[in-house]
C-alpha cells in the first residue's frame, strides 16, 4: 500500500468520524476536498489546515480515532500521547485527541501522560512509598518518586479505560503547576467530559475521565464496584 492510498485512508476514516461524531454529512470518499477540509477545520480547529498543507503524511488508527503517530507538529498528537490514548476504551479516544485539539486551538500544548493501568501496575503505583527519596534513581526528587495514587488495583477509574490524565508543556518542559490547568478542565467541560478537579475530597485537575452511560446517576464507588464485576465476568466495560 503506497503513502497515497494511505492517505486516502485516513481521509475516509476522518470523513466517518466526521460524520458519526458530528453529523457532517460527508460523502466517504477519501478525497480531502472542501467540505471536507470545512468539517475538519470546523470540529477539530487546526486540522483543516494540517489536511491541505500536508495532506501525504498523516495518518489512522484502526478504531476510525484520529491518531498521528510521530508528528509532533501543528495539528498532529505527539507519540507519548498517541501511545497513551490506544490504552484508553474507543468511546473515550476521540475525547482525548479532542482535548489535545482544541486546547492547542487555545494556545496550551498539553500531552495525554497516563492512560489505562492493569491492576498489578496500580498495585505498584500505590505501594510506592512517600518518602522524598530518588526512588527511580534518575538524579532528582520529582513527582515520579512520590506516590501517587490512593487506589490499589480495580479501585481507579485508570484500570478500566475511561480516565487519562494530562501534562502541560513549554516546549518539552512540563508544567506541574499552572494556571492553564484551569483553562484545560473548562474546555475539558465542553466536550462533556467529567474533570478530576471537580472531586471535592482530593481535587486531581489534570485527571479527565467519560462515565458510560449505565453509570451517569451512580455514585464513584458504585461504578467501580460495577466495573470490576464487569472486569470479572468478562462484560463489556462501556
Ligand atoms: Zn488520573
């Protein structure tokens, strides 16, 4: 398969997204042509631009989610966030590469830096110790000697696909902290996800997660509770 038929691809993998997510009303024929640089541009700010200027190199995932793997420019998903975002359940994909979108639109470069976590790595997340020690011996105290979490495995949104949790960046300098977290969970809000920051009893502003539709009413202990016997039954988590 050469670079254009790729291409092409990808164009009608957009068109269907297009149309499934925002009812674009697009012929799939896999030709970027005006309104279908007009939808792109219109519902993921910055990638109308990005279809016309370099049409050739982009590129699909396989579940029709907009993924540009090792593009870290424009309107492209870096390859830390790609990664992170195939770990995540296809209904919460799109969400993800949305946020990255259109909080770029906003002038806020943000990475997609955790994604989904099997039990027995958030096991390890939560035994790690909060000691102030160079745990991964990598030169500095940082926040990735500290724990964590205060989940064990099966007890965290991160183990069943629905959360992701953001870093933003300067350049390839990560921002902890700063104000633009703010900015990030209001645009977050728009697009219908639930943000960490709104948890009342330990606020997590760079956590994001979508709740299925069965657990929209329910409370967080409860949708986990139900989760893990989905995990256990072998259901369908979403
Ligand atoms: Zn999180």
């Amino acid at each position: 398969m050469g670079i254009a038929s790729d291409n092409q691809e990808f164009i009608s993998d957009l068109q269907g997204y297009l149309n499934d997510r925002y009812q674009a009303k697009l012929q799939e024929d896999g030709h970027a042509g005006r309104l279908t640089r007009a939808a792109a541009g219109r519902f993921l700010p910055g990638f109308g631009d990005q279809i016309k200027a370099a049409p050739l190199a982009l590129g699909a995932d396989q579940a029709g989610v907009i993924i540009l793997p090792g593009r870290t420019n424009n309107a492209a998903i870096d390859t830390r966030s790609a990664g992170q975002i195939e770990t995540i359940l296809p209904q919460v994909q799109p969400l993800a590469v949305e946020l990255i979108l259109k909080a770029r639109a906003a002038g806020i470069e943000i990475k997609i830096i955790s994604g989904t976590r099997t039990y027995a790595e958030q096991n390890a997340l939560y035994a790690r110790a909060t000691n102030g020690k160079d745990d991964d011996q990598d030169g500095r105290i940082d926040e990735a000697d500290e724990r964590v979490t205060k989940a064990r495995g099966g007890y965290s949104n991160h183990n069943f696909g629905i959360a992701f949790d953001i870093g933003i960046f300067e350049g390839e300098r990560y921002l902890p902290e700063s104000k633009l977290y703010a900015q990030v969970v209001r645009i977050a809000k728009s697009l219908g996800l639930e943000c960490g920051a709104d948890w009342k009893s330990f606020p997590d502003e760079p956590h994001f997660q979508l709740r299925p539709p069965w657990a929209r009413a329910i409370s967080e202990a409860a949708m986990l509770a139900e989760f893990r016997a989905r995990v256990a039954a072998g259901k369908s988590l979403f």
